[in-house]
C-alpha cells in the first residue's frame, strides 16, 4: 500500500494521520486538514518525521474555471488586484483558500462575525462574516451560511476579484481600456469522450473572438464539467490524486500540500476567535491557543473522554 485516503471525521484526523505515517505510508487527506492548529502541528511533525508526503483534498482552487481566473489575473488583465469577495454556502474553509490564493499574499488579520439564527421547523442557521486584510494591502471580504438561503436570485458560490483596471465576477470579466469598458466572458468548448460530454479547454469569448486561457489537463478522461453547474468537480478529484501520486513517485512536494491547508484553516480560526472577541481584529500569525480552539478542545475531551493530543501520543504509541 502507497497511499492512504483519510477521510474519517476532522477530530480523527491528527491520530489517524500519525498511524498512517508510522507505517511509511502517504497521505491523502480530506478537508478540512483538522480541528485546531495544535491538532494540524501534530499531522504535520508526525508526516516529516515519517518522511511520507501528505496532500490535502482541497479542491476549489484546482476547478477549470477557477485556474482559468488566475490564469488572467497573472496577465493583469484587471490590473493590481484590490479586493476579493467569497459568498460560499458550501465550508468555510474553501472559501478561505481562494481568498489566499487570489491575494497572493500572507494575511496580516482578521475581523470575524460569527452568529446563528432560529429557522422553522426548530432548524439552525449558521453565518459566518469575515474582513481579512493582507500584508500587501488586499482586503477579502468572506461570507459563509449553512444550510444555503432558499431564494432562488442566491447563487451557491459567488466570487469578485477587483482590480485597479477592471473586475473578474464568476465567468465575467469586466476590464477598463482606452476605448472604455469592455466585458468578456469566460466559457467552456468541450468534445465528446465516448459520449460524455468533456471540457477540452476554456476560453475567453471577447465579442466572438475565442481565446484559450486553459486547457484541460485531464481531457482524454470521461470526466465532466460539473463545476460549471454545481461546484463540484471530477477535474479537481483527478488533479488530487494526481498530485500526492507524482510526489510519491516523483519524491517531491504536493502541489497544495498541509502547510497550505493549515494556513486556510489558520484563517478560520482567526475568524471565529475575533467573534468571540466581540469582532475585535485578530492579527496573524496566531502564536498560541485561542479561546475559540480550546473551545473546540473542550467539546473533544466531552465527545471522547480524553483531551485531542494529551492522549494522542500515548494512543498512537
């Protein structure tokens, strides 16, 4: 055996991980990484002292459409980006990944508003609101609530990149010229792979003129375009598993990796304990245990009798 899918609860990750690792095996881990940093540290020190490679299954920012806007971003097609907006209806943690990645930067802090409200039928919405202002001057503005707003006008993702030179809204781009504001748009042209319709590249449709920004890496395989409808993505899982495979084989780094995974779920962190602080600033880096983590911690201990990494040593060997 190479690899290992972890996939069982975030709360199991940081022992199971460490099993894993102990028997020289790698690593594929779902989202998110784990439940606090401390338990994320753990994962991480138990994989680089095994010498096994460790990915993290986080997907979005691998989605056609998604690489597609950096893509254009690289070629300042909006200029210096300014301001990232994320409305996500799906985990937190994803859409502080593309947060991350469209700043390009490390971020500096964050302001958090974290609230839930009563629905019918003794239901519970949960809402999460989030400021992060990045060390070269970016702010992302983040916006998560479960279960997703049943108003048809509410799309499940939504993301707006502004620049000094125009804005990226989903697959629209709106960019300033010398002969005023010019609006593409971002579109698949797919072929049939034995009758499944598949993407073979993307492109940039400006008044009819197509450009290809992307090809599809993977278009010789059966598999579909679903994120374009759903935000689900069968390229993503393909791009997963072909990353910790090449690092196995190939001896070198995960193309996402836990460090990057522990910097989305930092993030949430920070975002949570600003709440609790009554939606006080929260700089990063976090430099030790918040209230919000030890929160969690506590929840751990009453779920399973011991504290998450007091016993972790003693229940791995």
């Amino acid at each position: 055996m190479d690899v290992v899918d972890l996939c069982t609860p975030p709360d199991t990750h940081h022992i199971i991980a460490k099993i894993i690792a102990e028997h020289s095996v790698h690593i594929f881990c779902e989202t998110p990484i784990a439940i606090t940093l401390p338990c994320a540290d753990f994962m991480i020190k138990a994989v680089s002292k095994a010498g096994v490679k460790m990915e993290v299954s986080e997907n979005y920012h691998r989605m056609l459409i998604e690489r597609s806007r950096f893509k254009l971003l690289e070629e300042g097609i909006i200029g210096e980006v300014s301001r990232v907006y994320n409305v996500n209806y799906r985990h937190c943690y994803h859409g502080m990944s593309l947060l991350r990645l469209y700043a390009k930067s490390e971020a500096r802090s964050v302001t958090g508003a974290c609230k839930t409200f009563s629905l019918r039928e003794g239901k519970v919405e949960r809402w999460d609101h989030a400021i992060i202002h990045f060390k070269n001057h970016v702010v992302a503005i983040h916006d998560f609530c479960s279960p997703r707003p049943p108003i048809p006008w509410r799309r499940t993702r939504y993301i707006e990149v502004d620049g000094t030179s125009g804005c990226v809204v989903n697959d629209e781009v709106f960019s300033l010229t010398d002969k005023g504001p010019k609006k593409l748009k971002l579109r698949p042209l797919t072929v049939s792979v034995n009758g499944i319709e598949v993407p073979e590249r993307i492109v940039i449709d400006d008044e009819g003129k197509l450009r290809t920004v992307l090809v599809n890496p993977y278009k010789r395989y059966m598999l579909s375009d679903r994120e374009i409808q759903t935000g689900g993505s069968l390229i993503s899982v393909a791009d997963m598993l072909m990353s910790i495979a090449e690092a196995v084989r190939k001896e070198t780094e995960p193309r996402y990796g836990a460090l990057q995974a522990r910097k989305d779920l930092e993030l949430h962190i920070a975002m949570r304990e600003s709440s609790l602080r009554g939606s006080k600033p929260v700089k990063i880096p976090l430099t030790s245990l918040t209230r919000y983590e030890r929160q969690v911690h506590r929840r751990y201990e009453e779920k399973y009798g011991h504290k998450p990494l007091d016993d972790a040593l003693t229940l791995t060997g």
